[in-house]
C-alpha cells in the first residue's frame, strides 16, 4: 500500500507542476484520473476521499493564473467538467474495487468452509476406521476364546505326556535337551493363546534390560531349522556393539519370530534372509513426533532389521499389512494378527515398526527401539496405555 501511496502524490505532484507551467491547457487536468484509479486499489474510502479531494482543489489552481480576458469563465466551466468526471471515476473505481473485495472475501470463505468440510470428513473417516477396527478386535476375542477353548484340552495333554517322558530313566541328555525344547515351546503357545485373547486390549510390557543381539541369536537359533529344512539361508549380523533396549523378552521374541515367519513363508529355497542389528540417531521427525507425544527425548534408537529376498508385497497390500485378519496366505496357515500384533508390541515398547516390499525385490522390516541407556539416562519405554 505504501507504493501505491507515494506513486499517487508523485503523480498528483507531476500534473500540479505541469498546470503551473501550462495552465491553459486543461486537459493535462484530466491526468488526476490516474492517481485516483491507483488509489482505488487500496480499497480505502477515506484515502479515495482525500485524494479526490486534493485532485479536486489542484485541478483549480489553474484558475489562478493570470488568463486572456473572458476566458476565466470558459476555464472554471471546463475545470468543473473535470471535477465532474474525476468524482465518477472515483465513484466506480471504488464500486469495483469494493465488489472484487466481496467477491474475493467470498472466495476466502468458501474455501475456509471447504476446508472445514474436508477436515470434517477426514474425521469421518477416521472414526469410521476406528469403528472398523474395533469391529476386527471384536472379532479377534471371539475367535481366541474358541480357539483356546479348542486347544488348550490337547495342550495341556500334550505337556503332561512330555513332562512324562522326561522323568523316565532311559532318556538320553541329548533327547533331555530336545524334550526342555518342546515344553518351552508348548509353555509359549499357551502363552500366546492367553496373548491373543487379550488382543482387544495388549498386555502390559514387563520392561527390563535386554540385549537384542542375543534375543536375535536365541530366536535365530530356535527358527534355524525350519529354514534349513525349505533350504533358505539364515543370516544373522548382531554387530560388534552390545545395543540394549528396556523391553519386554517374551513380547519382543514373539514379535522376530513374527517377522522371522513371514520372512520364511516369502522366500523359496536358494534364497535369503538377514537379520540386523544396529543403531542409528533418530530423524528431525521422530525426534518431534516424541516432543509432541510428552515422551522424553530420545537421540538414538536400537534397530533389528529382518530382510528377505522372497517375492515381495504388492503396493496396495503393503497399505493393509497392518490390518487385522489381513492375510494372503492360505486358509489356515496363518490368521492375519501376525503384523497386527507386532506393532501393537512395538508401539507399546516406545518404538515404530516399517515395511518396506517391492514385487520380486523382497522385503525389509525394521523394528525401531530407544536405546536403554544414552548419556547415561535409560530411555522411556510406555507401559500401561494399551497402545
């Protein structure tokens, strides 16, 4: 506006010093006309009047010079023709002005209520989501309770029969071993049945010091001979580094075994699959996502990355992979809670779960942690939220 400003009087200043010179001449007068429309865009009634105002008394100083007899009546007849045409300008010029600003306050507010409309949907949406998901946990506690009901008769049969077999004179340390293993293993799938009945509402970490790279070791050891049994290679980088996380062991076992699973049923024989465990600083976006959350703030995060070059994910079911019962496999060989669950998991321990697929280039899973201990303060890790 201030531009504006100084070019009118610049310009009202220019024709003044013209009419002095030339006074006769009014039709240099008719040159107020521009510092008026300029003025106009300003959209400012007083500023409009002013100047029309000083327009009005410039466009008369001419009068004032000495003039040939008889022509000072002619000269103020003309110079009122001019003041009549510069109050017409500035009634229209100000009458379009005012109308473009209606019309683009108008605009201003119909997209501000568009706006308002688009977030009002999105919130739509998203409680419709939320109703969907809470239709899907629904429907995941109906299906624990029957498949405990199912299961854990034999369970319990089996365990007895195998804590049996254990106490008999003729078993060897080495069937001893074997025996230890699958009790451990039935102890764990009562474990994760009584997990899968709380799916609607995830159990409590139980946090304490853990070193990931020997969860890793213990897991990949424990899963070492389904893959050597379809003939996919195991690989596993725990690092020089110790890296520790507060976590719970028994949820994040379930959560790599998960991972470690799918890996497997992605790949075919003569391929691979790695497992990783590293450290990295946390991004700019992590770092506020944790601000914006209350939680402590967190500069270096413990990663286990679970890479397998099988057949990969499709992009559109990449977008579901979290989703409850979501699964491509086969009837009955998995229930779609797998993904689910471990990222209930991870969130629940402070950290993020990622996915990364491209069809026929495998996939990537990183599990994010804070680390334990950095500048000598233990990370936070969130317990009792349910999330």
């Amino acid at each position: 506006m201030s531009w504006v400003l100084v070019t009118s009087v610049l310009l009202i200043l220019l024709i003044v010093v013209v009419e002095m010179i030339a006074p006769a001449n009014v039709v240099i007068a008719y040159g107020f006309v521009l510092p008026i429309l300029l003025i106009a865009t300003a959209r400012n009634r007083r500023l409009m009047y002013l100047t029309l105002a000083l327009c009005i008394v410039a466009t008369y100083i001419g009068v004032l010079r000495p003039t040939k007899p008889g022509r000072f009546q002619s000269a103020v007849i003309n110079r009122t023709v001019v003041a009549g045409v510069l109050i017409a300008v500035a009634y229209f010029a100000m009458t379009r002005e005012e109308r473009k600003a209606r019309e683009e306050a108008a605009r201003a507010e119909l997209a501000l209520q568009s706006e308002k409309l688009l977030r009002a949907n999105a919130q739509l949406v998203e409680m419709k989501d939320v109703l969907h998901r809470s239709a899907r946990l629904a429907a995941a506690g109906q299906l624990a309770a029957s498949v405990a009901h199912e299961v854990g008769t034999p369970l319990h049969s089996i365990a007895w029969h195998v804590q049996a077999l254990g106490e008999e004179a003729s078993v060897t340390p080495e069937m001893q071993k074997r025996i230890a293993i699958i009790d451990s293993e039935i102890n764990r799938v009562v474990r994760s049945i009584r997990e899968l009945l709380s799916s609607t509402r995830q159990r409590k970490p139980n946090p304490a010091r853990l070193r990931m790279d020997r969860l890793v070791q213990s897991v990949s050891a424990l899963m070492e001979p389904s893959f050597i049994g379809k003939g996919v290679s195991l690989k596993v980088e725990a690092g020089t580094d110790a890296p520790v996380v507060k976590g719970d062991t028994e949820q994040l076992q379930q959560v790599l075994m998960n991972l470690m699973t799918n890996a497997l049923a992605a790949t075919n024989a003569g391929q691979e699959v790695w497992i990783t465990v590293g450290m990295r600083a946390a991004t700019t976006d992590e770092v506020e996502e944790r601000r914006l959350a209350g939680e402590p703030a967190v500069g270096t995060l413990v990663t286990v990355t679970v890479r397998d070059t099988g057949c990969g994910i499709p992009e559109d079911h990449q977008k579901r992979a979290f989703e409850p019962f979501f699964t491509t496999k086969a009837i009955g060989d998995g229930t779609g809670l797998g993904l689910f669950l471990s990222r209930e998991i991870v969130t629940a321990h402070g950290g993020s779960l990622a996915i990364e697929s491209g069809v026929g280039k495998g996939t990537t899973v990183v599990i994010s942690l804070p680390s334990y201990a950095e500048n000598g303060a233990e990370a936070h890790v969130r317990v009792g939220d349910g999330t």
